[in-house]
C-alpha cells in the first residue's frame, strides 16, 4: 500500500519542479496562469487515484489485472 503513496509523491514533486521552472522561463502572463493552473489540476487527480487505488487495496483487491 505504501507503492501508490511514494508513486503520488514524486509525482506532485516532479509536477512542482517542472511547471514552476516553466513559469520562471516564460514572460506571458496567461501562459504563466496556465503553467499554474495545469499541474494544480494533474496534482488533484493523481491524488484522486491515490485514494481510489488504496480503497482498492483495503477492499482486498491487490491485483487489479486478475480480473481481466
């Protein structure tokens, strides 16, 4: 359970790091709102996943390939 965790982690870290050097680089200011606003809305659906898949684990259902 803790592998979607720390998967969720660098993910908001490398979200951060990257759009925000983005923002740095770029002078306009409605490509800096977008640079803003893009990895806000990535951040809140892998946290979104994050949750469902740890819903999944507690469930019992570790392996969600078995059942395809």
């Amino acid at each position: 359970m803790i592998a979607p965790v720390i998967i969720t982690v660098f993910l908001i870290i490398y979200f951060i790091i990257y759009f925000g050097l983005l923002i740095f680089a770029i002078d306009n200011l409605i490509i800096r709102i977008l640079l803003g606003i893009i990895p806000l809305i990535l951040g809140a659906t892998v946290i979104g996943l994050c949750i469902q898949r740890i819903k999944e684990i507690n469930e019992g259902e570790e392996d969600d390939l078995g059942k395809y």
